[in-house]
C-alpha cells in the first residue's frame, strides 16, 4: 500500500476497562502503521495508550485532546482548531469513527465533510437491537437530530459480523459496507501459561468442583444475573460448580454489583460465586487455562474478545445469541442458545457430564481461533478497505 493515505481514528476515551472497542482499536492502528500507513489517534484520553506512541515522530501517533468535560461530550473550541490543523493538508486522509453516541463524532464528521474528507464509521454493536433499546426515547432522539446524518454522510460503514450488519440495516443501508472481524493477535496464545500463576493468586478457583468462568465488565447487558441463577437450577439438580466472576466494576452501572450479591446471598450461594477483579496479561490466560467451561450470557456483544481468547486457550465456551458473531464462533464448537437461566444451565450441565466432549470442544475450539484469526490475511482485508481512499480527497 502506499503511504500517502493518512489514517485517522477518533475514539473519546482510549481506556482498556472500556471493553473490546479500545483493544480493537489499538490493535488497528498498530497494524496499519506496521503496514506502512501514516496513523493517528485523535482522543480526549490517551489513558492506555502504547507508551511508544508518545515519542516523537512515531507511527502511530497521538493527538490528546485534553480538556475539562463538557456536558454532551463536546470538544471545546482550542481542540477542534487543533484537529483542523491536522486535517488540513495535502495529504490523503481517511477518519474513522468509533463510538456514535457522542456528540464530538457528529463535530469531527462535519468537519471532515466542510473539508471534504472521506470517513468511516464502525458502529461496534451500537444499532444492534438490544443496544437501541436501551434509553430508547433518549437514542431515538439523537439520532434523528445526529446519529442519522453521521452514518449517511459516511463513505462506508464498517461491521465486524453479520448479524451486525442485519441489525444495523434496520436504520441504515448504505451500498457500501464492509464486513471483516477485529484483529486477534493468536500469538499471545500459542503457548498458555500453567493453571498455577491463577491457582497461586486466587484462593477461590475450586480444586474439587467444576470452575465456571466470567470475565468481562460487571454490568447489566453481562447478563451475570443469568449465570447466578443457572448455577442455582444446576445445584438444586445436585450439579456442583464453582463461580469465578472476573473484570472491573463499570461506574455507569451503579448498584449492579450490589444487586448480584443480594441474589447470590438470597440463593445461598456465598461460597460457590466469587468476584475476583480485573485479570490482565498472563494470569488471565492461566485463569482461561483453570476454567472447565466459559460461560458469557451477554444481551449484546459486538465481537465479544474474551470468547476468542477463551476458545484461544482449548476452554469450551456457552454463550448467547446476542453475540454478533455468535454464527461464526458456533461454527468453531461454542455453543449458542437462548439467554435464559434454564437455556444456559442445560448446556452447562451438558458440557459438564461428559469430560471427554469437554476436552474435545475445547481442542476443536482453539483450532478453530488459529485458522480463522490469520493476521495476514485480516491486516491484507483492512488495508484493502482503506486502500479505496486513495483515489479520494
């Protein structure tokens, strides 16, 4: 690819504890750049940034665009004078917008158009339906006063499945699109650490009873409520499981974290479900690795990164048809069904009362994340989408 195209993604907070959004976006614009594409990243918060982004002259670079907030998201007037300076070049350029619901992407989107730049918009499970019919009244408002007009002056719209895609053109149907999954490094997975390193820091992962495992934000569209009440039907059958609950607090969800210990507590099961906290880096791979089966009952998931490196470690994963790319990792050996207590217990048990197939789906699992998540050939598949701006501008 040549370098002359420019490419430009805007996310408001570059913050892990976000989700999969910001790894994704992470890994896009490392790659574009080993790829030989100019890469910048135009945020409000370069929290989890890659330190070697903050050098100078690096590829990519960052664009911070630091400010006391500003009710609705706006960028005040100094950053928005920055971000022009930066879009008004020579150069070939490209934008891509994450994360719709903020007013600063419908800002940066009438800028490029004001300076005629071409643009991207990746909804990241934003127009799927569970996700609008959360604060429907306040959704619908914005997005017949911005979200509309964001997506239809976009050149292209970016899903990562599907099911994405179905849902998403419901609201809007562009001709072109481009359907291509995240980026998922499997080198990190080639070689999985030993269950001590979890074993050895979390004194809850049980030695005698079957360890469920959950990892991701600790709210509602987790759908953890799910889980606690699965477990509960399971050992009233007299199927005996541990629950490993893992990942951070999510502060928009205030008083989620509080209402599962009360059902935890009312069910009697203290001693069987824990909250461990946020897992990085190698122990959260030694904790996939202790885990008989993971279990994800989500509402809505876009891509869903915790079930790839979970199948990534041969552990057998359930979870719902609110996965966007519930197709895909179903034809890789996790299995889908309905998100209901009853749903997710039947298959638990089912996974549970043969350790034979238990092993098998794992195995099948994790085959199936190596040949599916070439990094050549999905880094070859987004330069190609970006590559069509260079007739443009």
């Amino acid at each position: 690819m040549k370098k002359n195209v420019h490419c430009i993604h805007y996310i408001p907070k570059l913050c892990l504890e976000n989700g999969g959004v910001v790894r994704f976006i992470i890994d896009i614009c490392q790659v574009l750049s080993d790829r030989g594409l100019k890469v910048t990243l135009i945020t409000q918060d370069a929290k989890d940034a890659p330190a070697k982004w903050s050098n100078k002259d690096s590829s990519p670079s960052i664009l911070e665009l630091k400010q006391a907030h500003i009710p609705g998201g706006f960028i005040n007037f100094r950053n928005l004078k920055k971000v022009k300076q930066l879009l008004d070049s020579d150069e070939r350029k490209v934008i891509n917008f994450h994360i719709p619901w903020v007013l600063s992407n419908y800002q940066l989107s009438m800028l490029a158009n004001k300076l005629k730049i071409p643009y991207i918009v990746t909804p990241h499970g934003s127009l799927d339906s569970w996700s609008m019919s959360q604060k429907k009244l306040k959704k619908n408002i914005f997005w017949i006063l911005f979200g509309k007009k964001h997506y239809e002056n976009a050149f292209s719209i970016h899903y990562t499945a599907e099911s994405e895609r179905e849902q998403g053109e419901k609201y809007i149907v562009k001709n072109n699109f481009h359907i291509i999954p995240c980026l998922f490094d499997v080198s990190e997975f080639e070689t999985i650490p030993d269950t001590n390193l979890a074993k050895n820091k979390y004194i809850q992962i049980s030695s005698k009873f079957p360890n469920l495992l959950f990892l991701s934000r600790i709210h509602p569209k987790k759908g953890i409520d799910t889980l606690i009440k699965a477990a509960n039907i399971l050992i009233n059958k007299g199927v005996y499981c541990n629950i490993l609950i893992a990942g951070p607090d999510d502060l928009t969800a205030k008083g989620y974290r509080k209402k599962l210990e009360e059902l935890i507590e009312v069910s009697n099961l203290s001693d069987r479900v824990h909250f461990i906290g946020m897992v990085k880096g190698q122990e959260k791979l030694s904790l996939y690795n202790c885990a008989d089966v993971f279990v994800l009952p989500t509402h809505q998931e876009n891509f869903g990164f915790v079930l790839v490196e979970a199948m990534a470690c041969a552990t057998p994963v359930i979870t719902s048809f609110g996965v966007d790319i519930w197709r895909e990792i179903g034809r890789g050996g996790a299995l889908i069904t309905d998100n209901t207590p009853e749903a997710f217990a039947e298959k638990i048990e089912f996974l549970l009362s043969d350790t034979d197939t238990l092993v098998n789906r794992g195995k099948i699992s994790r085959e199936w994340v190596f040949s599916s998540f070439d990094a050549v050939r999905l880094a070859d598949e987004y330069c190609a989408m970006y590559e069509q701006f260079q007739s443009l501008n």
